[in-house]
C-alpha cells in the first residue's frame, strides 16, 4: 500500500511564508511526477506547481516568484516554499504523485489535504 504524507499549513498574515511537505511510503515500481494541487471553496482545483521523473520543476505563473517547489528524489519527498503569500492564495491544498507498479500498472495517489489561509 503506498499513500502521500502531507505536513504544513495553516493560517498566517499577508506577507507571511509556509512550508508544505509530502512524501510517499510504501511499496511501488517507479514514481513520475510529484505535484501540489489547491482548490478554493466554490472553485475548480489547479495546479500549484510540478516536479517530473525527468528532473524539471515548476510553478504556474499565479505563484511564480513566490512559490518554490522542490523534490527529494532519493526520499521520494517534495517541498512547496510559499513566501510573500496572498488572501488569493487561501486554499486547500493537496499533493499527488503518479506512481507505477509492476505489469503496467499505475495509479494517481492523493494526500488528504491540508487548508492554507491567508489572513489580509
């Protein structure tokens, strides 16, 4: 059974900083990409930022300059450095990690969640 441990978030002020982290246990194949997803109440859930297997790490540009994303391929871990934060960016955010097993099998594995507020 592999599963996505999440650590980080609450609430801090406006120009405050977080640090969100997630790793993956358990048994798998090969793990691809890593990412940190958020979703607002009342909204669709978007892409924060992403790592591949293939070594790239990005953020979209709603984050970029403020958020950092970075991945531990030897603990299977990731790391989102949000600095400068904004009420805008006030979420639910969640990891997720595409993971393969053996014969071709594969599956998207999601973290509970951890809520981000950001206080104005």
């Amino acid at each position: 059974q592999v599963q996505l441990v999440e650590s980080g978030g609450g609430s801090v002020q406006s120009g405050g900083s977080l640090r969100l982290s997630c790793k993956l246990t358990g048994t798998f194949r090969a793990l691809y990409d890593m990412a940190w997803y958020r979703q607002a109440p009342g909204k669709q859930r978007e892409l924060v930022g992403v790592t591949t297997g293939a070594g790239t790490a990005t953020v979209v540009d709603a984050v970029k300059g403020r958020f950092t994303i970075a991945r531990d391929y030897a603990q299977n871990t990731i790391e989102l450095k949000m600095d400068n934060l904004k009420p805008e960016d006030t979420a639910a955010y969640s990891c997720y990690a595409e993971v393969w097993f053996w014969y071709g099998k594969s599956d998207d594995i999601w973290g509970q969640g951890t809520q981000v507020t950001v206080l104005a």
